[in-house]
C-alpha cells in the first residue's frame, strides 16, 4: 500500500515538473 501511495505522488510531482518545463519551454518558444 505504501508502495502505491509513494508511486502516485511521485507520478503527481513528475506531472507538476513537466508542465512547468513545458511552460517555460513554449513560453520561452514565444518571446
């Protein structure tokens, strides 16, 4: 149960990351 738990916060910070670098990039992309 542990291991389930510890797996989707770690897919939530991966997602939050992702989006982050994703905005940068595209924003970065614009201007």
């Amino acid at each position: 149960m542990q291991a389930v738990a510890l797996w989707r916060i770690t897919l939530g910070v991966g997602g939050l990351v992702g989006s982050l670098v994703m905005g940068g990039f595209f924003a970065r992309l614009q201007g």
